[in-house]
C-alpha cells in the first residue's frame, strides 16, 4: 500500500512539473481552444465589476490588450498567464481609470497614505479635493521629481499607476526597447492617460520585468511575486489573490488543457470524479445550540439555523467559508442586494418564477475548482416556496456540495443535507441520493429525496 501511494504521489509530482515545463517552454503545442480567446468586457467587469463606472474606457483598454496579446511575439497565450495579466492591470486601476485618483480621497486617508500630509495635516484640509496640488505635495521632491511640479507632472498614470520620474524613465527606457518609434513617456507623461499607451507601457514593463515567465510558471502561489514587483509596498496582496482566484474561474484556468488538468478525468464526462462525503462530518440543524425559548416559554429553532450549521460543516473539513461578506451598492432586477463573497446564479422574480444572472458557469466553475483542492461548499437554494427566509432574500435553505460524479455523462454534484433530523441522518441527510445535476444552462437543480421538493441552487458562497 503505502508503495503505491509512493508512486501516486510522484505521479502527481511528475505531472505538475511536466505541465509547467509545457507551459514555459512548450508554447501552443497543447490544444486549448480557449488560451487564444480575447478579453472580454463582461470577462473582465466578472472580475472587476468597477470596470463598469467607465464601460468606455474599460472596452478600449480591452481593445488595445487584444491587440497585443495577439501578437505571438507577445505570448500572452494560456489561460494562466491571461488570469495573472489581468489580476495585475485590474488590481492598479479596475479598468475604470487611468489616473490616480486624489481628488476623492479623505483627509484621514490623504494623512494615512502619504508622510507628507501626517506632517502637514492643515494641507490636507486646504487642498482636499484639488488632484493638482495634491499631487505636486504628495510626490513632490521625492521618486526621483526634482521640484513639486513634477510630483504633479510625474503622478501615477497608466494601466500600472506608474509614480515617479524616477520610474518614468526606468518604463520609457523599457518602452522604447519594446514599441520602438511610439512615443516618449518622459517627455509626454500624458500619453499614459491614452489607452493605447498605458497598455503598451504596462505590457513593455510586464515583458522586460520577466513577468510573463513567471506568469508560466504557476497560478495563485505566484501571485505575491508578482505583486512585489508591480507593486511591493502596496496594501492589496489579498485582493490581488483574491482577484486571481475569480479570474482563474473566468478564464477556466483548472480545465486548461494546456495544463494536463484532465489526466484522470471520466470517460463518459471528461471530468474526474470527486467525492469529499464524510460521515463524520455531517451534522444536523436540529441540535441543541439551535434552540431556544421564547417570551412564553415555548422551545422553538432559531431562524438561519441551516445556514450556521452548513457553516459548521465547513469547518469541519478544516474550511472556512459561507459568510455573505461585504454588501455592494448593485442590486440585481428583483431587489436582492450583491455581496462580494457571493456568487448570485439565479434570483427569485416578483411573481415568483425564477431567473438566472448570468453567473451560472462561474458558479459552477468555482465549486470545481474548490472540490478539486478538496474543499466543500456551501450553496444557497430555492425551494419553489415563493418565500426568502435569509437575510439575502434570495435563499430558502442552505446545505453543502461534498462532490461531483456522472450518471453515464450526466454531471451531478453531491450535497449533505443539514436540515433534517440526527435519527435521519443515514435515510436523508447523507443518503447518496442527494443529487444536484448541471443542466444545459449551467444552473444546478434536483429533486430532493424522500418528499420530492424542487431544489434549484441560487447562490454559491465563496470560501476563504
């Protein structure tokens, strides 16, 4: 036994060497159909959604990237490396901007970004909201500008928020190398408020930097390494992992077939089988901690007790996850407020029916990629009550996602069901008849066992 483990755990060695190797040194010679494909808007608002405050300058970004990445000279050519380009230009500026945007901050946040204000705290009050003077206090006499005209002259701009004359001339030097007879950045600091040079700027500094190599040369353990050379002080590593991690899900990193993700898959669903069931980790809702009594002291269940014991599961697995996380200034048509830790597939209409977003294969695609680093998740679902018990008015039950198999290429996806009792925990809560299957439109629904309630999930919650 523990022979053969030896040789599987060098199998999967070997295998994650080898697709490394294919992708820095290999080129195209797999067969991805999806490494080649251009940015999209929606693909890059999924990742960033306030690339949407400016729609325009965020589709001629877009524009100008595809250019480039089309030049094979450029290889912005596998699913990874478009994830890590985009993670990093999003994270500068969210495809919103291309100009550092003072004139919005705070007098706290001016006093807790830049030395210059903490020492002169009255010129952050007499000068909130004048970008100009601002920046010629912020970034005057220092990073290389020789008066405080130039920290105004020199201030972040470009798709990399370049600061600095200093790194002005370290990028135009680098520009100039790449894109030969297009400009002088030093010279005409402004160009970089152009879409088409802050692209070639921030792709002539992701070149000569070695950024690209080393885009090849992993997913989200090298993102740190990357942000350290784009950004090193910067306050963002999380966001930026975080960031990758949805664009890995937009641009279906894990299923590039560049990377040999699919050696095990079934042959009926191309897919390889997963099951994280585990007995010992189920737990009922109906538990003592979910009890209480009320002012005429009958014992009843508190109300959310699905979702905490889900949660509770989680943890169980050693998982942390399920929380709604931040509350976002969209709603979607029916009112349902959006939450950044939620992935929102499908809402409940005012008459009842429902609707999906659009976010269905995002949804689906997250809960692969955590199943596949064996991770269980937690799913918000309708129950066809036209009632929304949660706080997210969007959700009548929750329970967790164990798994994902095939019925002769059907794709299903199991789940442990928390809202029964401890005595039905064999016949409902772990039976392997809770089935969820992937429809053509890529939501997930099934019939739950036993009372044959519709179940259609609504929303996946995001683990940390």
């Amino acid at each position: 036994l523990n022979q053969n483990i030896n040789l599987y755990t060098k199998k999967v060695q070997d295998l994650s060497f080898i697709r490394q190797m294919r992708l820095i040194y290999g080129g195209q010679s797999g067969n991805c159909p999806r490494c080649n494909e251009n940015f999209t808007y929606e693909q890059i608002k999924s990742i960033f959604p306030a690339a949407a405050k400016n729609e325009t300058l965020a589709k001629q970004l877009i524009e100008e990237l595809n250019k480039i990445k089309n030049n094979t000279k450029y290889e912005i050519n596998t699913c990874q490396k478009k994830a890590h380009l985009i993670t990093q230009f999003g994270a500068e500026t969210g495809f919103n901007t291309l100009i550092e945007n003072l004139k919005d901050y705070s007098v706290s946040g001016l006093k807790r970004s830049f030395k210059y204000f903490r020492s002169h705290p009255a010129e952050a009050q007499t000068y909130l909201g004048n970008t100009k003077e601002l920046a010629k206090r912020a970034y005057g006499n220092r990073l290389g500008n020789e008066s405080l005209d130039e920290g105004y002259e020199y201030m972040g701009r470009g798709l990399i928020q370049l600061t600095g004359k200093d790194n002005y001339k370290k990028v135009n030097k680098e520009f100039k190398k790449t894109f030969p007879n297009q400009g002088d950045l030093l010279d005409n600091p402004e160009l970089l408020e152009k879409p088409k040079f802050a692209v070639m700027s921030a792709m002539s500094f992701w070149m000569n930097k070695g950024l690209n190599n080393l885009a090849s040369q992993g997913g989200i353990e090298k993102v740190d390494e990357i942000t350290k050379i784009i950004n090193k002080h910067t306050k963002s590593y999380d966001k930026r992992r975080n960031s990758f991690e949805s664009a890995s899900l937009i641009f279906n990193v894990d299923n590039c077939e560049l990377l040999g993700n699919n050696t095990d898959s079934c042959e009926h669903c191309n897919k390889p089988h997963i099951d994280l069931s585990d007995a010992s980790k189920w737990m009922s809702q109906f538990n003592d901690s979910e009890k209480y009594t009320d002012e005429n002291g009958v014992v009843k269940m508190k109300q959310d007790g699905c979702w905490r014991t889900s949660v509770k599961v989680l943890k169980n697995y050693g998982v942390e996850g399920g929380s709604l996380g931040s509350k976002l200034s969209e709603t979607y048509k029916n009112g349902t407020n959006k939450y950044s830790n939620v992935i929102q597939t499908v809402i409940n209409m005012p008459d009842g029916s429902l609707k999906t977003t659009g976010d269905e294969l995002l949804g689906v695609r997250y809960i692969d990629s955590q199943l596949s680093k064996k991770k269980p998740v937690l799913v918000g679902v309708d129950k066809n009550k036209n009632k929304t018990y949660n706080k997210d008015n969007s959700t009548e039950h929750f329970f967790v996602i164990t798994g994902r198999k095939c019925e002769n290429g059907k794709i299903y996806y199991k789940y442990f069901e928390v809202g029964t009792y401890e005595s039905n925990k064999i016949l409902k809560g772990i039976t392997t008849e809770n089935k969820l299957y992937l429809k053509e439109d890529n939501t997930l629904a099934g019939i739950k066992p036993i009372d044959n309630t519709p179940l259609t999930v609504t929303q996946v919650r995001k683990n940390k």
